[in-house]
C-alpha cells in the first residue's frame, strides 16, 4: 500500500510526506471497490477539502482511485460485495461519536 500510493503521489508532484498521508485515500479505493461503492463522492470530498494544497495529488486516479484499482485488478479477493443504501424511517435521530458515547451511558 505505501510503495503504490507514494508512487502514484511522485507523478503528482508530492511531497514524501503528502504521500505518507495519503496512504488513507488507498485503503478509502480499496474498501470501496470491496463494497461496491463509488468513489467519485470521495473524490469530490477530498478535492473540496484539500484541492487548494499545492502539489496535493488528486483523488482520481490518484490514492483513491489507485485503491479502487488495485482491489480490481490485484486478484487477491475471490469477490465484492454490494451493500445496498440504508432507509431510514423518518423521524428523530441522535448522532453518536465516540467522544460523547461515554457521557450517555453514565
């Protein structure tokens, strides 16, 4: 995974450090093609959010697309998975993260 995403960040123009970074939007592709989701509402989240870096790569085909890629053509899974949109019932719903889980419990 490091050697793909820091070569896939070289001819992108980044820093070593930014592609040590980047290591997260590989496993990103990778979990997205082993669960068939797109990966083109990631791209546009990490464009939006670290698009004005100089030099950052960007997400397609850069680490995410190049996890999506690697998932597809390394053959080391025997397949994917679909895993369908979740409905929600309309209603009133609480989000719970791990910093404020503890606090509900008590």
């Amino acid at each position: 995974m490091t050697s793909i995403t820091q070569e896939v960040c070289k001819e992108a123009g980044s820093s070593p450090r930014d592609a040590e970074r980047s290591k997260n939007f590989f496993a990103l592709g990778l979990v997205s093609w082993l669960y068939t989701r797109p990966i083109e509402p990631h791209a546009r989240w990490i464009t939006e959010r670290f698009g004005s870096r100089p030099r950052w790569p960007r997400p397609t085909p850069g680490p995410s697309g190049a996890g999506f890629d690697f998932g597809e053509t390394a053959e080391l899974f025997e397949s994917n998975y679909e895993v369908r949109p979740a409905t929600f019932e309309p209603g009133e719903y609480v989000q719970v993260t791990g910093n404020s889980s503890p606090g509900l419990g008590s």
